[in-house]
C-alpha cells in the first residue's frame, strides 16, 4: 500500500506543476496538505515519506492519536472549531485553518498566549450555500480586523471549502470570490482546492490544496 501512496504523492505533485505551467504559474507554489481524517496512519505516513511535510485534521481526539505516529510535519486544524477546545487545539497544532468567527479567534488567542505562542490561522470564508461553517465573505474585513487585534496570532490569509456541484464554472467562480476576499483581508496563504476540485482551486489562485481522498483513497 505504501509504494502505492508514495507514487499518487509523486503523481499528484507533477499534475499540480503541469496546472500551474498551464495557466503560467511558478511550479512548486503550491503546498500539498494531506488530510488524514479517517485514513490509516501508515497511509499519510507514506506520503511523508514521499515528501509530503504538511497534514491536516478535522478532529482534535483523532488528531491526538494520529500524530505520535508521524514523523515531523506540519500540523493543520481544518475543522470546526469549538471553543472548549481552543487550549488543546492551540497546543497541538501549527496551523489553525478554519477561523470564523470572532468568539473562535478569541479563544485561540488566548490559549496562545498562555503557552507562549504565536499560532498562524486563517480566516475560513463561506462560499458554498450548502456549507454550514465559514465567515460570510461581505463579513471577512471586519473578522480580519478583530483577529488581528489577538496577541498570540498570525493571521495569514483565507481558508475556504468549495461548492458541492458538479458545474465546474460555478466552482471556479467561487474560488475567485475567495481569491478576491484574500486581497481584503491581507495575507498571502489562500487554501482552496481539495481532491475534486483542485484544478479550478490552482487556476484560481491557490497556494495551498487540502487533499485527502486522491492522496490515501476512499476514507474508513
Ligand atoms: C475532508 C476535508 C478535505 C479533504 O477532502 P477530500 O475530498 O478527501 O480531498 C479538505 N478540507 C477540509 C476542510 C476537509 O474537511
């Protein structure tokens, strides 16, 4: 299974640069982040391996069993976030990607604070109807705002999860309204583009895609 993995790492690596040539972007400026929820360890192992150095999760208790069984990489949370947990979250991980709203900022900001770290996040927008979590983009200014207020942030730019269709011109019209609303908010991470839709996601703009089925194959 690993050689399998490693080899999808390689092959997903060089269509991205092929996308990226083609719409006369630098090859290599888009960071790959396997997201491992509900895929074996071994598997988002063997990536790693294959040169993968970023991993994202949805939940904190799957999180806390996962990563003791990665070598080093950089940890991202990409669920939602809930306030309870901020202190466990902030100490975990590396990255916090799905901020939206103020409440969620503050909570991180202060568990950083208490450990004595400035933790990069980004600002989760919605820009799906069928999307339960996000920051309206009309609203995004505003929470960037706020968060940049929060001692023990970072705020890098945009996080946002596309439309569940199957019309390819309103998933790339998405991902521009999210591209846009990254020049507002300030910032130059836009994480947009997942294993179905990574393709409008880098012509768009992205900087970084979010893959996990493509990566490691049909979750558990
Ligand atoms: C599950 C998930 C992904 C990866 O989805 P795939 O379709 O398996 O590539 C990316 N981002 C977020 C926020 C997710 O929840």
């Amino acid at each position: 299974m690993s050689a399998g993995i490693a080899q999808r790492y390689r092959d997903l690596r060089d269509a991205l640069d092929e996308e990226l040539r083609t719409c006369g972007r630098e090859p290599g400026s888009v960071r790959i982040v396997g997201v491992a929820k509900r895929q074996p360890a071994e598997a988002v192992a063997a990536a790693v391996a294959a040169g993968m150095h970023d991993v994202a999760e949805n939940y904190l208790q799957e999180a806390q069993r996962t990563f003791p069984l990665l070598p080093a990489v950089r940890k991202h949370f990409v669920g939602h976030l809930q306030t309870n947990k901020a202190k466990a979250i902030a100490a975990l991980f590396d990255v916090v990607q799905s901020v939206d709203r103020a409440e969620a900022g503050l909570a991180l900001s202060k568990a950083a604070q208490q450990l004595g770290k400035e933790l990069p996040v980004l600002l989760q927008l919605n820009i799906s109807p069928v999307e339960r979590f996000g920051c309206p983009p009309e609203e995004a200014e505003r929470l960037a705002e706020t968060l940049r207020m929060q001692p023990g942030l970072r705020l890098d730019g945009v996080m946002a999860i596309g439309p569940l269709t199957q019309d390819r011109e309103r998933v790339f019209r998405a991902f521009e309204l999210a591209a846009k609303t990254l020049g507002r908010v300030g910032g130059s991470t836009l994480s947009i583009g997942m294993s179905g839709d990574w393709r409008e996601a880098v012509r768009a703009g992205s900087t970084m895609v979010r893959i996990g089925e493509a990566l490691f194959g049909a979750r558990g």
